[in-house]
C-alpha cells in the first residue's frame, strides 16, 4: 500500500506548479479512497456499471467496483435524493472513445441528459443520467482514463477549495489550464463550482466521499488539530479480503466524507 502511494504522490508532483511543493510539505496528503453510491439494488448497479462504464469487483463483494485505486461502492438506498443540485453533484469517468461510451450506456438504459461537445482546450465531455438517478459526466481524456474526478458545488468555492486543500493536502493547480481543482493521489480531481444553494450529501443518490486514512489514530490526531468535526466514532468492518476501520467527519455545505483505514495487503 505504501509504495502505491508514494507512487500516486510522484505521479502528482509532474502536475505541480512553481511554489506548489513548499505548500504540498504544510499539509499531510492523503489518497482519494471512494465514493458511496445508493441505490434501489446494490449488486445490479455494480454489474451494470462494470458493464458500461468498467472497472472490477473489489473485496469480494460484487456491490463495489475498483477502479484503479479508487472504490465505487452501492448502498442500499430506496428513497435516496437524487445528487444533482447537491454538494457532491456529480462524478466524472474517462474514456478513449467517448462518442461509442455514450451510446453503449444509452442503450443499456442511461439518459444522455447532454450530448457529446467538445470544449475547446479541454475535452469532449457529455452528461448523462444512470438508470438509477446519478448524474455522471463522461469525458475523452486520454491523459487520464478510467475514474477522473469528484465535481462538487459550493456557494463560495475558493472558501472550499481552502478546506479541502489545508484538511486532506493535495496539489491545488488547473485541470488543463482551465478548471481550478486539487488532484490527489490515485489520480482522482476534486472540482467545485459556484452554486446560490446546495443540499447535504447523507441521503441523496452520491452519499458521501472518502480519503483513505494511513494510520486511523495519526489521521484522527491530524484532523483534530486541524479542527475538523468528526461525525461518528472509528469503527472496524471484516471484508472477505481483510478489515478495514473507518469513521466520518464534516465537510463544507454537508459533504459527508469518511476515513478509511485499509489493511496492509488490500489494495
């Protein structure tokens, strides 16, 4: 695990920007973890995205899906609110051939909610709507395939940005000179955008997204210092490929965020 992710911190310095390394040494980094996702059916969402939009089961369950080092994991979740609008609004995904994506998920009964575009110096991009409410952003990034980025809204998105950035480290920079985000380790952006309202993400479609904890006391320590609000007590949970402990704090705007804990040999 540790040598991932001294890995996934070299692959980020080639992103650094002049200056940026002196402010990378005030804040411990830590590597973007997952996102959970609820759902009516846990497992027939994990099989439809493994299908169409890729990645492989992970932990021995067939509810979560590994996508490089990055979990996409299916609660349970009935009545969930859909995640458009709301602080974690959306996720993004790669692809090498956008245009054949869009149709493929389109024809296994997503909602192609905008059609492919391409934005000049960035890159192809289309929006959709899964079969089970979440809004996904699918672009063509060959620089970056597979699980891209995390978009959240906030009304005062620099404010967030400052948050994220001093709580969980990362290299704040520009997504292809354009967009302003932080890109953590494992390869996964963090995008905000200026939004009047926000709703919590407890309780809509995208629950809650998570940073993957080190050690569960030193990280605990460091974001008491930090001041951040802890919203559950640690707690550990045996999977079929070992045991994880994990707990929550607080974001900006009601972004629920977990700590994840992983034994040594998970991956």
């Amino acid at each position: 695990m540790y040598n991932k992710i001294k890995t996934g911190l070299a692959l980020l310095m080639l992103f650094c920007l002049p200056g940026l390394a002196s402010a990378q040494a005030e804040s411990k980094t830590y590597m973007y973890d997952h996102v959970h996702m609820a759902v009516p059916e846990p497992e027939v969402a994990a099989q439809w995205y493994k299908d169409n939009i890729g990645g492989e089961f992970i932990d021995g369950r067939t509810d979560r899906l590994l996508f490089g080092t990055t979990r996409i994991m299916f609660l349970n979740g009935d009545a969930a609110t859909p995640s458009t609008g709301g602080v974690v609004d959306h996720l993004g995904f790669s692809f090498t051939d956008l245009a054949a994506t869009v149709e493929r998920v389109r024809a296994a009964g997503a909602t192609v909610s905008s059609e492919v575009r391409d934005v000049p110096g960035l890159f192809k991009l289309a929006f959709i709507v899964d079969p089970f409410g979440n809004r996904m952003e699918l672009i063509e990034d060959a620089q970056h395939l597979g699980f891209h980025h995390v978009h959240l809204r906030s009304a005062d998105p620099q404010a967030t940005f400052a948050w994220y950035e001093a709580t969980f480290g990362g290299i704040r920079t520009n997504l292809r000179g354009r967009m302003d985000g932080i890109l953590y380790p494992g390869n996964v952006w963090l995008l905000i955008s200026q939004a009047d309202a926000t709703f919590p993400s407890q309780g809509a479609s995208i629950d809650h997204i998570g940073w993957r904890a080190l050690d569960s006391a030193e990280t605990i320590a460091d974001l008491q210092a930090k001041g951040v609000e802890f919203t559950s007590e640690p707690r550990d949970m045996t999977l079929p490929n070992g045991i994880i402990n994990f707990f929550y704090v607080q974001g900006p705007e009601g972004a629920r965020i977990e700590l994840v804990h992983r034994a040594a040999d998970m991956r």
